[in-house]
C-alpha cells in the first residue's frame, strides 16, 4: 500500500522504500509492536468472552493451572504478519501474494477448529480428516502457483573452469523443478530426471510431483509446529528463530552476487520474501511476550498450523525444502515422536495383547515433562537446539 503509493510521487526519503532492506527492518518493527501493542488487548477481550484452555488432566506438572488461558492468539500473530505486508509490502509480487493467502487460509483453518473447541465446546474439535483436506488445499494451491505463473522462474549457477580458474555463470532464467540437496558439491537435483524413462512427459510428470512434494511438505510441517504447541513459548519460539534463517536463505537466493558466490540458485524476485520473513518473525517474537513462561495467552491451532505452513511454503519457493528436516528438526522429531508411539502401541497390542509405550508420553516434550523437567527448562533447551539445527543449516551451504 505505502510501498505503491511512496513510489508514485517524489518527496525526501521517499526512495528508501524502494531498498528490501529498509522495508524488511520496518515490517520488522511494525509487526514486532502490533502484536505487543495489541497482544494486552486482545487477552483482555478474550478473558471477557471466557474463550480459554480447554486442559485435559494429563498428570502433567502444572498442566491444569493452564486451564482458562485465553487461546485462539494466533489471531494477533496474522495481524501482526499480515497488516505489515500490507503497508510495506509488493503485492504485486507473486510470492508475497502466494504467504499472504497461506497465512489466512491455514489462520482460518485452525480458527475453526479453535472455534469449535472454545465457543462450541468441543474438546476434540475439526475433525482430522478435514484439517487435511484443508492443508491439502492449500499445498495444491501453491503448488499450482508456482508452475503456472510465469514470473517464478530459477537461473541455475553453472561452474566452468576456464585456465584453471573456476569461473561461475548463469543461465537463463527458466521454469524448473529443481530444487537443493544438502552436503552435495552439484547440489541441484530435478524432479523431473526421475521420470527420464517418460522422454518427454519428463518434465510435466517432473512438476506433478513437484505439486505432491507440496502438498506432503506443507501438511507435515504445519502438523509438526500444530504437535510442538504444548509448552509455553515452545513453538513460537522455534519458529521465530527458523524465520530468521529462511530470511537469510531467501536474501541469499534473491541476490544475483551472493547467490553466484555460494553457488545456489538465483529466484529472481524472491528479496520480497525477505519483507514477510522479517514480519513473520516480528509478529512471533512479539507474542512471545506474551506467551512466554507462564503464558498469558495461547496461540491455538490459529496459530500453529499457520506457522508450520508458512514455513514450508517459504522452503518450497526458495527450493530448500529438503533441508527442512535440519533446519525443522524440533517439528520433525516432535511429529515423529507420536507416529513411533502410536504405531508401536499398536503393534504391541496386536502381538502380545497389551499395548507398550517407547516414550513416557508424546509428543517429546511432554516425555521430558512426565521425566520431571521443568517447563521452562525444556522449552529453553529446545530452543538452543533449534538455534543449533538453524546455523548448521546455513552451513550447509557452504559443506559440500
């Protein structure tokens, strides 16, 4: 809005809004002091309509002094990313465009499911099989986005040694289902070679499984930050510190000499993401001051699966999202935590008649818990791996 509006008419200082770099500080700041500003104000109206916790008794250290806690905070969180995006913003960008409807659909989908459980009072809420199909939805629909419109195009570093110097060149720009494989010298890999048997059906079979890869990468990573949401300040913590992180990989990826530097692909037109990331963040931090230990507030389902699904969508567009299970580690491993409980309990039943637990309980941080841990202690530790999991990531952009 400001962003179309500054670059209309020429007043001092008004080219300033043209550098990504002035306007990601500034989504930054907004989105950090929207949620802040507004974050009390919301608690309070919460509190008035008693939207709160609903806590099951899970004989869990200080699990039932949670209940009554306003929740569906995850509101505060989209404003706070998205009004930023709005003001400062390219929204002629397709890639903005594309996190701006991820953001609100997922927002919207787990607003249902929080609205089921505090104002209907349903403690088991939107049914599963509906939240898949909604997170399915919107994976195909970014997906599809980023095969048909013509602007999402990569330009692939191709090295060349020429008098013993290697010399790094681009190519033109194309449309491509390449993507990043960690800890390999050519690291791009097409999805398309693995359909070369189909000669030239390669490539459109190529980007229908680039479309799975997707909608399997957005569904995970938004149930993976959805089961890390147990512990005060746990997810939104981790997932401000994997902001910061896709934020550098995406500046890197829009900038034709660092890009050409570290040898990754180049995305045109990707520095916007730089603007969202930087609100993202903002809007994450900000409510962690609200949501740290003891948590004033709650994000709900209205906030988690929108985090996870941002994440991911931000990895599909950059092409990173096989470095996903590195730099989400703690949403992988949380997520894997309850397949391994679920399907080994079962298994034990089936075979012996009784049904046995690899952990005290699932999710992992709820194990921890059950082992006497106290919260803040497991949340914080879980964080220092998250800041780990995040710098060995960018790593790898140079290990190969």
């Amino acid at each position: 809005m400001f962003y179309s509006l500054l670059r209309e008419i020429s007043i001092p200082g008004s080219n300033l809004i043209s550098y990504v770099t002035f306007r990601s500080g500034l989504a930054f700041v907004l989105s950090l002091l929207f949620v802040i500003c507004f974050g009390k104000r919301l608690i309070q109206w919460l509190q008035k309509h008693q939207l709160g916790e609903i806590v099951r008794d899970l004989d869990l250290a200080g699990q039932m002094s949670k209940k009554g806690t306003p929740t569906m905070g995850g509101i505060i969180i989209i404003g706070g990313i998205v009004v930023p995006c709005l003001l400062v913003g390219d929204l002629s960008n397709i890639y903005m465009i594309i996190m701006l409807i991820t953001t609100l659909w997922l927002g919207a989908l787990g607003g249902i499911d929080d609205y089921i459980k505090c104002i209907k009072k349903d403690k088991e809420g939107l049914p599963g099989r509906y939240k898949i199909v909604g997170q399915v939805g919107i994976g195909l629909i970014i997906g599809l986005a980023l095969y048909m419109n013509n602007d999402v195009v990569i330009r692939e570093n191709t090295a060349t040694v020429k008098q013993n110097v290697e010399v790094v060149e681009y190519a033109k720009s194309e449309k491509s289902t390449k993507t990043t494989i960690p800890f390999v010298k050519n690291h791009n890999f097409d999805y398309s070679s693995i359909f070369s048997f189909a000669g030239e059906n390669a490539q459109t079979l190529g980007w229908i499984f680039f479309v799975l890869v997707t909608i399997f990468v957005i569904t995970a990573t938004s149930n993976g930050a959805n089961l890390t949401d147990g512990l005060d300040g746990l997810a939104v913590g981790t997932s401000a510190i994997i902001g910061v992180a896709l934020g550098i990989l995406a500046y890197v990826s829009s900038h034709h000499e660092f890009a050409s530097y570290l040898n990754i692909m180049y995305i045109p037109k990707s520095e916007e993401l730089v603007v969202f990331l930087c609100a993202f963040v903002g809007a994450t931090l900000g409510f962690l001051w609200y949501n740290s230990f003891p948590a004033q507030i709650f994000m709900g389902d209205t906030g988690s699966l929108m985090l996870g699904g941002v994440i991911a969508a931000v990895a599909m567009i950059i092409r990173k999202e096989l470095l996903l299970p590195i730099l989400c580690g703690v949403f992988f491993v949380e997520n894997l935590s309850v397949m391994l409980q679920v399907s080994y309990f079962k298994y034990t039943k089936k075979k012996y008649g009784e049904g046995r637990r690899i952990f005290l309980m699932s999710p992992l941080h709820h194990h921890y818990q059950k082992k006497g841990i106290p919260e803040s202690k497991i949340v914080t530790r879980f964080i220092i791996v998250g800041i780990l999991l995040a710098a060995l990531t960018l790593v790898t952009l140079k290990i190969r």
